[in-house]
C-alpha cells in the first residue's frame, strides 16, 4: 500500500478516508450523520482545517469551538477519545509514520482545547470583603 505524505493530496486522503470510518461508527456515526447536512463541503472545510493547521496554509476559515458548541447536548467527553483512536489508526495506515504521528500529535493537541472549551467550569469565585488599607498621615 503506498503511503500518503503531509502535504495537500495526503491530507485530503487522510480526512476522506477518516470520516467514511466516523459516519459508519456507532457511537460517532449517528452525532456526525445528524449534524453534517452537506457532506462533501464538509469534507472541503475539513480539509482545508488540516491543511491549515499541518501545512500553514490559511485555508480554514471557521470556528471549531462554536461549531462544536452546537451540538454540546449530544457531544460527551469520551466520544474524542473514539475520535482519536479512529483518527490514529486512519493515519498510522494511511500516513508515512512520520507523518500520522504528527497529525496524530496534533489531533490530541486539539481535541484537549476543544473538551476544555466545551465541558471545563471553573467554580463560581467565592467573593469576600474587600479589606480596608489604612494609610499613615491621611
């Protein structure tokens, strides 16, 4: 099997084949199906997401947070780590392994901002007096 490097055609290799996995997934597949109405932008947006994270390329436009705050009633903390795990297998058999080890890094990067954007609360702070400073001479 001929594997894919970390440029454009890979990447889009890579996201293709990814989410064929993801939409057939049965914890995934069903989150995913509901919320893309049109699939092959999608796949466009995902791609140029990739493109721009991995290569610099400035070609993602969008939100990520936002997208996902979406969906944040049928999204659950465990399904990235679904996510990541189809996401390393896609890419350690797609990628050269220098390659999907830095997609994979990557994705890992992104997936604990994305979960800490979605599901961290901080506590509401505890407010106390204000104390009084008493100043010599005033």
């Amino acid at each position: 099997m001929t594997r894919y490097t970390l440029d454009e055609p890979g990447i889009r290799a890579v996201v293709h084949h990814f989410y064929e996995r993801v939409r057939a997934d049965e914890m995934l597949g069903p989150v995913f199906n509901d919320a893309i109405g049109d699939w092959p932008a999608h796949l466009d947006k995902l791609c140029a997401f990739w493109s721009s994270v991995m290569l610099t390329s400035g070609r993602y436009k969008g939100q990520p947070v936002p997208a996902h705050r979406k969906h944040i009633d049928r999204i659950d903390p465990a399904m990235f780590d679904s996510w990541l795990a189809l996401w390393a297998k896609t890419t350690s058999e797609l990628m050269e392994p220098e390659a999907a080890r830095g997609l994979q890094d990557k994705a890992n990067r992104i997936a604990e901002s994305l979960k800490l954007a979605l599901f961290f609360k901080l506590p509401p702070l505890k407010t106390k007096p204000a104390r009084r400073v008493e100043t010599q001479g005033a």
